[in-house]
C-alpha cells in the first residue's frame, strides 16, 4: 500500500500548520485515486442527496404558494366537508346541511369587509362536439362574478353575467384546452357545446393558465349556477368562495362569514360549526407537512450514507496512522505536541470528507438542475442547501477522525520511533 506523503518540517517550527495539513491530505487522494474515490463515495452520495432533495423540495414549495395564492392572497373557500382524511371525520361531515346559494348571498350583503361571495357546484361530464368528445372536464355552476372572485381571465369573449343567471341561459366559458382539443383550428367563441343532452353556446374562453399540483387549470366549462341546478337538480352543498375587501381585511371577513353562517344556521354559542372555513395558508401547511416529512425520510436516507462515508473514512485514518507511525515518532521527538499531531489529522479528515462534500455539491446541483429540466418539478438551489451539505460534509469528516487522531496523538515517540 502507498504511503501518504510525509509532511515538510520548516526549520524551528513544530506546530500544526493549516494549509499543510490540507496540502497531505489532497496529496493522498492523489496518490491513491481509486481508494480515496471509494473512501468518499457515501460522503458524495449523502451530500448530492441532500442538495438534490433540498432543492426540490424548496422548489416545490414555492411552487404551491405561487398557487395557492393565483386567485388572491385574500379569497377563502367555505363548504361543509373542509380538510378530511379519515373516513369517520369525512363521513360525520358529509351528514352536515348542505350549504346553498342563499348563505352566499347572505355573506355577500352582510359582511363589511367582504367584496363578494358566490356559490358554485361541479361535477365531471363528458363533452361533445359532433364527432368530438372529451371526457371527465369539470363543469362548474357559478354565479356571475365567479372569474373575479377567483382571478379567472378571460381571453377572448366575455365572462358569464347576470343576465344569463337570470334567464338560465345556456351558455358557458371554456378553459382553452377545452376550446383546442374539441375545436382545433376553429374559433370556439359562437359555437355550440353539448353538455350531457343539453346544447351550449360558448360566449368565453378563457386566458391559458397551465397545471398546478398535476391538474389542468385550462380543462373545465362554466355554466351559469341556475342552468347547472336545473340539468343536475337542486339537491347538493355548493361551496363559497369569499373574497375580502384587502388582504388586511382577510381575517375580519372569515369572522364575519363565520358570524352570518352560524346566524343563518342557528348555531347556539358553544356549539360547534357545521361548515369548514379553508384559506391559502391551511392548504400551504398541509402541503408543506407533507413534504416536510417526504423530506425527513430521503434526507434520513441521505444521513446513513453519510455515516457509511464517515465510517471509511476512519478506517481509512486509521490505515493512515499505522502507515506515518514513524513520521509521527520523528515529528514528536523532533518537539511536537500531542494537540499538534492531533491537529494534524483532525484538519486531514476534515479536508477529506470537504472534498466528497464538494463533489457532492457539484453533483447535488446538477441532478437537481437535470431535474427541472427533464420534468414539470420545480427546483431551486438555495444558499442553505449549499451550506448544508458543505457543513456536514465536514462535520462527519471531523467525527469520525476523531478517534485515529486521539490515537495517532497518544502514540509513543520511542515506540513509534522502532515501528517497522
């Protein structure tokens, strides 16, 4: 086996020195390629993992409060199932009293800090234009100022109004995938639309939004709420959307909706609601529960590999020691203190896992750039997932040398000093 390179002893000068110590280390990855590669292969791994994870993860969450807040940092959705996961709590909801179009109203008229408030159903149809067809688009019943409320754009024609609620008109608004796939090159404004056995007019299409969470934002038909009432009956909770006058009013208008719904219902103080308030920030927390503990696991993943790095690494030390006992024995007779020879491979170990640690960065960056560019996942290489991974690089490195450095500092100078 190779030795490692013994260090230059500048003439009087017997402590530890920094750039040297560095300077032996490198000089062994270099004398020993394959093993050093071996050596600080969990190392890299562990620090590309943690780098690639960290950034998606940071990525994704930017991504999901970018669109949670597309409609508005201020509107708020009321419905009477809420955020239900288990089958009991969802099943006690569901036997709730269905929300109507008139609580909207009454939101709408009562709150002051509410700007608007409207009623919506949906459900899932096929669509058909004579020898076209898409299926499973969402249609949704709306009252007029739906698009406001939700900063849906239009781009070409106009929104539903209030004379359509009024008359049960049966025209729509398409989502711009709606208009592509079933009308191509045509202009779908005019055209008519099959909705179940119910022929619409398109009066709307609306401005191209993309995916968000994986579902088309541009796949969907809205009708006016009293056309999708009498097509899919009256029976059926509709949700509310609320939007507060600023975002500064956002929290006094989800008191006044809670106020007026509890009015409306009846509620006795004490008792508790029979509808669900969910805002921006309760959809951002669940997601962000979520990925936190995504991010726990991989990075849990990422740690054992770490610990595996560090685990060679110290054998790889220890080898070392038994290899320089001689170059210790000398250094110490010579005047060298024990915390000097300690110090010595203490700043060697360290200097090793840095370099997996840059490695890893280097790969960590790239595989989550590769990501970003191969899919629809959203990345972003933060300054902390840098640090991060560069910290713990060292610190295993310093860990796990602790104990041959211990060691090489208790040795013997006369015994070293005979090591053959």
């Amino acid at each position: 086996m190779q030795s490692i390179p013994s260090p230059r002893l500048p003439e009087g000068k017997h402590t530890v020195n920094l750039r040297e110590s560095a300077g032996i280390a490198l000089s062994a990855v270099r004398a020993q390629k394959l093993r050093s590669f071996l050596t600080l292969l969990g190392v890299i791994i562990g620090v590309s993992s943690v780098i690639a994870v960290m950034s998606l993860v940071e990525g994704l969450n930017q991504y999901v409060a970018k669109q949670l807040t597309s409609s508005g940092s201020n509107v708020f959705s009321v419905d009477k199932v809420g955020l239900a996961f288990d089958r009991i709590t969802l099943e006690d909801r569901m036997r709730r009293p269905d929300l109507t179009r008139e609580l909207a109203a009454r939101v709408a008229a009562a709150g002051r800090h509410v700007a608007a408030a409207v009623a919506q159903r949906e459900t899932d149809v096929t669509l058909k234009r004579r020898d076209h067809s898409l299926g499973s688009v969402p249609v949704t019943g709306v009252e007029p100022g739906y698009m406001q409320v939700n900063d849906l754009p239009v781009g070409r024609g106009r929104a539903l109004g209030e004379s359509d609620e009024l008359a049960h008109a049966t025209t729509c608004v398409v989502g711009s995938d709606v208009a592509d796939e079933l009308f191509e090159s045509l202009d779908a404004l005019g055209q008519p639309l099959r909705v179940r056995e119910q022929e619409f007019t398109i009066v709307g299409v609306g401005e191209h939004m993309g995916s968000a969470f994986g579902q088309n934002r541009d796949l969907y038909v809205l009708v006016p709420l009293s056309t999708f009432q009498r097509l899919e009956g009256r029976v059926g909770s509709v949700e509310i959307r609320v939007r507060s006058r600023s975002p500064d009013d956002f929290e006094q208008a989800q008191d006044e909706t809670r106020a007026i719904l509890r009015a409306a219902r009846h509620l006795r103080p004490g008792e508790a609601d029979d509808f669900e308030i969910v805002t921006p920030d309760m959809l951002l927390s669940l997601w962000r529960n979520l990925s936190g503990a995504i991010f726990i696991v991989i990075v849990g993943v990422s740690f054992i590999s770490l610990v595996v790095g560090g685990i060679v690494i110290m054998n790889i030390m220890l080898v070392s020691v038994t290899e320089r006992t001689r170059e210790i024995g000398i250094r110490k007779a010579i005047g060298a203190r024990r915390r000097d020879i300690l110090y010595q491979f203490l700043i060697e170990a360290a200097t090793l896992s840095s370099a997996g640690g840059v490695i890893g960065l280097v790969l960590g960056v790239l595989f989550a750039l590769l990501i970003g560019v191969i899919s629809p996942l959203p990345v972003h290489v933060s300054a902390l997932s840098v640090a991060l991974g560069l910290v713990m690089a060292t610190l295993v490195g310093l860990f796990f040398g602790s104990y041959p450095a211990f060691r090489a500092a208790k040795l013997d100078p006369i015994d070293a000093l005979r090591y053959e």
